[in-house]
C-alpha cells in the first residue's frame, strides 16, 4: 500500500498528552509515573511481548534480560544518581517493577544491539540557511509501531537542572528535546562493535538534556563507562551544529560549517566507520540520510514548514523519512514514525505531530 496524495489531503487531529512536572528527580520520575500510567504499563508490556517472542532467535527472555539489567545498575548509580532517582519514581508513580522499568531504559544495550534496525532521521540548520535567522532543529522518531500510543510530550523543572521540553514515551527517560539553556538533542542510533555493560545510552541522552552549557553537553553524551552510544545532534541555539557519534570507547564531532546538517543511523567519520557493526545492513539509513541531505540543500532559507516537509517525505517507501514500514514478518523489523518534532530555539517553541507526519496535524508547545 502507498501512501498517495488523497490520504495527504486528510490530516488526523489528535490531541498530544502533555505532563509538567517540578521537583526533585524522584518527585519528577513519580509525577510522571502517575500522570502516564497507562503509557508505562502498555511499554513495559510492548517491549516484554517482543522478547519473548523472539526469545529462540535472541537466546534471551523479558526473565533474562531483567538479569542482564542489573549488571548496569552500579554504573548508573556511580556516574547519575539523579537520574536513577527519577526511574525509582517512574516505577513507583505508576505502580510497577523497577526492574520491568530499568530493564526497559537498558533495552537497547541488551536487545537491539543484536539487531540492526534503521531507525530516526534528524535535521538541523541555524541562522545562514533560515528565515529570521532562526536556529531550527528537527526529528523523526521511528520506533516500532504498538509504542505509538505511548507518546506524550513531558515539561520538566528540576532543582539543580534547566527546564526542558521534550517527546518522550512509555517508561522511558526522555532525551530528545531542549532546555532553556538553549541546549537541543536529538538521537540516532547506531551500531559500533565497541559496547559494553555500563551506562545505558538512553541515560546517556537523559543527562544531555540537563546541560548548561554546548561543551557540558558534548561532555556528558560521552560519559565515562558508557555502555554503546548513540548518534547526539547537539545544537546550542547561537548557531553551533554537531553531531556527536558515540560507541563504548570511541566518538568523534562532527561540526557544521554550511548552516546544516543531518543524521541517520550509520556513522558519517571515518574514525567511526571503521568500527561500524555489519554496515551493509545500513543501507536504508545511507538512502534517507542523502535524501535529507539533498533536501536540506535544496531550500536556501529553511522554515519551520520547510523541514516538516522533509519529515513527510516519502522517497524509498516504505522505509522513507516518513516510515511506513509495518507489514514485515518479523515483528523486530516493523517500524514507523511514532512522532515527529520540529523545535525552535530562538523562540523555545516545539510543534509535533504525533504518529506520521504525512498523516497528522503538528501542534505548538513552548517551553
């Protein structure tokens, strides 16, 4: 099935959850558990359906992998207390295990990195290439597809951290937004041979977004016993681009010079590229992140509207920009874009549709 004009034409309007909570990371992890119960229940179901059943093929249970878990819980401990706090809340909040949740929150160390899943595309162009000399950031969260109905937006004030907005889903802690330091991340995966037991990435990402400053950002995304890495697209709203390409022992920066850049899920330097995990399974991500790139050079100043049609694209369907990929046999090998954002750090503004681009109405959120 294609998507074609006629289905365009007619945008769903749904209504984005949006969680504010204040206080102290445990206090905000519980806020949170409360307010999306539900989300964190139905995540937590989501992610031990698919274990089990693949447990032949990944020689591993949602039993296994709660004991494969806990071998990363001392490097959380020594290196974010804080953010092992706000976990502690989320299970308590909404009533669950904490070791249904941690194990969620080290999911892909422990499931995905046996896999090769081309996942997420994420843009961004600062003040030469926009309109009002906007620094404007954008991404596609492609997941698999029962944690769409997961998705909410979370408003965060903390004690000893800048405000952050961000998208975030089920029981996770949420790493792709920005805060009012004027710190923005997005995050790819991507897939070193170099990984580790240590500090799972999604934890890696939660404490980017506690940054005050670019170099504190960069800093943390490349936190000492790391676990694996992601791909971080760190953008302070001056105008400063990088992206940050991460394995266990290893990264490199990659600054932008031309007022744009892009990502998928396959390493861009060399240095990376050398320790990349199987790269002929990422062959989709290459295709999506040169048509991003083609895309983003085409446009001479960008708008917010001008990357959301990038987000809609649909070159390569179903595995395009704008996923569609749901029919595979293999329920490890169906996903589709669950969210897609475009944030605005010069005036601190996020729009979002929830689910596909294509398909659905973005709203408007500040921080």
């Amino acid at each position: 099935m294609r998507i074609g004009k006629e289905d365009m034409d007619k945008p769903i309007n749904r209504t984005i959850k949006v969680v504010e909570v204040k206080g102290g990371h445990r206090e905000v992890g519980a806020q949170i558990g409360e307010a999306c119960q539900q989300e964190i229940h139905h995540s937590i179901e989501s992610a031990r359906d698919l274990v089990n059943a693949l447990a032949d093929d990944l020689r591993i249970n949602w039993n296994r992998a709660i004991i494969q878990a806990r071998k990363y819980l001392p490097f959380v401990q020594d290196a974010y207390p804080q953010y092992l706090e706000e976990l502690y809340g989320i299970a308590e909040g909404s009533r669950s295990s904490f070791e249904d949740v941690f194990t969620l929150n080290a999911f892909e160390g422990i499931v995905m990195d046996r896999l090769h899943l081309s996942k997420c595309t994420s843009l961004a162009v600062n003040q030469q290439r926009t309109e009002k000399q906007k620094v404007l950031v954008a991404h596609n969260e492609d997941w698999f597809p029962n944690d769409e109905e997961d998705v909410y937006l979370v408003k965060i004030v903390t004690d000893d951290e800048p405000p952050f907005l961000a998208m975030n889903y089920g029981g996770l802690l949420p790493n792709i937004g920005f805060n009012e330091a004027g710190i923005a991340q997005c995050c790819d995966t991507v897939y070193p041979v170099e990984k580790r037991v240590g500090i799972p990435r999604v934890v890696v990402g939660r404490a980017v977004l506690g940054a005050r400053t670019i170099s504190e950002a960069i800093q943390r995304a490349i936190s000492p016993h790391r676990a694996a890495g992601y791909n971080h697209l760190i953008v302070h709203e001056s105008g400063e681009l990088y992206n940050v390409e991460v394995s266990a022992n290893n990264f490199a920066l990659l600054y932008d010079d031309c007022g744009y850049l892009a990502h998928t899920n396959h390493y861009l330097s060399p240095k990376m590229q050398a320790i990349e995990e199987d790269p002929d399974q990422l062959i989709g991500s290459h295709v999506r992140y040169s048509r991003a790139l083609r895309m983003l050079k085409e446009t001479e100043n960008h708008t917010v509207n001008s990357l959301q049609k990038i987000q809609r694209d649909h070159m390569n369907y179903p595995c395009s920009i704008c996923c569609h990929a749901t029919e595979f046999e293999n329920p490890f090998d169906r996903e589709k874009t669950i969210a897609a954002l475009v944030m605005d750090l010069s005036e601190k503004v996020m729009v979002m549709a929830w689910g596909n681009p294509c398909r659905n109405l973005y709203y408007s959120f500040a921080l």
